[in-house]
C-alpha cells in the first residue's frame, strides 16, 4: 500500500471513529431528554446510535465519560446565554427582570432536559460534575444582579443573594409555571416582587 493510500484510509478510519462518538454521543442526549440519564441504558444507547454496545464503551469506558460528552453536546446545541445585557443595564430593578427574562427563556425550550437531569443527579456524582458549568454560569449571573439591584437598595448581602438565587434558580422557575401554570412574564414578576418584599423587611 502507497503511503498517499495509506494516510487516506488512517483519516477515513478516524471521521468514521468521529462520526460514530458523535451518534454514540447524540443518542445518548436523546435518551436524556426523553426518559432521564438515570433510565438510560447502555443497551439503549447502542440500539438508538446502531452500534453495538461494546462499541459504546470502546468510545466511553465509563459512566463519567458518556455524561460529559452528553452535556458537551447538549451545550453546544443549546449554549448558555451571554450576560453582557444584562450587565449593560444600569438600573438594579431592570438588571433583576432582564436576568430573570433571560434565565427563564432559557429554561422554557430545555425545561424537559434539565428538570431530567438535575433529578437524576442527586444520586449521581457523575452527572452532578456535568452540572458545575451551569451552576456556574447561574452563579455569576446572581452576581451580576447583586452588584446591582442590593448594591443600590443598600440591601443586606446575604439575604438579598439567597432571594435572588432562588428567584433565578430551575426549581423556582418550574414550581410557577409548570405547576402553578403561570406565564413566564407572570413568574418573573412574582419573582421581582418576592426579591423586593425580602429586602423591605429584613
């Protein structure tokens, strides 16, 4: 075999490799969506992507794997929103709606893939360490509020932060408008209203 022959087959044996991880890796973010990480088999997995399932542990060995390039996938097809609007606004009382408008969009088209994976995750630590980027990303957005709506309300720092992390928080956000049926402009509103009632009366 030519070395021209030889370098073709080696990069089409690597694409097909590539393709398969990604199937392997989109079947999986399928399966998480509809039934839950924590009902998702192996033998699934294999059966949506086509491959056999000792191929999906060739490409992901363990459980850790499989989630992170589950939620890599996930993320780069559902990417967190950026922040800078929201920094952009100077009044704190706007600041809070448009941090609020903008978590909320989010979680209304995900609501089924998140709802999923953070109830799975209490029992998992594997899925758990998925969840640190977005946990993160709710964490500064929190700040960004903070060093406007308590900063300029003169508000206690503690207290201000625990209401604005659950008024932005997934479980707040659901408990309105999946069970309570409210729009999301009525729960943020709500939302505003509780941040501001918990700083009035500290």
């Amino acid at each position: 075999m030519s070395d021209e022959k030889r370098a073709y087959v080696k990069r089409k044996r690597a694409e097909d490799e590539a393709q398969t991880r990604a199937r392997i890796a989109q079947a999986t973010v399928d399966l998480h969506g509809s039934v839950g990480p924590a009902f998702t088999t192996i033998s699934a997995v294999a059966e949506r992507a086509g491959v056999r399932r000792a191929t999906v542990y060739r490409h992901f060995p363990d459980e850790a794997a499989l989630f992170t390039a589950c939620s890599s996938r996930w993320l780069s097809q559902n990417p967190l929103p950026e922040t800078d609007q929201v920094i952009a606004i100077a009044d704190g009382e706007a600041r809070l709606r448009a941090a609020l408008d903008l978590v909320y969009g989010y979680y209304r088209p995900n609501a089924r893939m998140l709802f999923n994976v953070m109830r799975d995750a209490e029992a998992s630590p594997a899925l758990r360490e998925t969840l640190h980027g977005f946990a993160g990303w709710l964490g500064q957005l929190k700040e960004i509020v903070k060093n406007g709506f308590c900063v300029q309300r003169n508000a206690e720092p503690g207290l201000c932060g625990a209401a604005l992390g659950h008024a932005l928080s997934f479980a707040a956000w659901r408990a309105l408008t999946q069970e309570q049926g409210l729009s999301d402009v009525a729960a943020r509103d709500l939302m505003c209203g509780m941040v501001r009632a918990t700083i009035a009366h500290r």
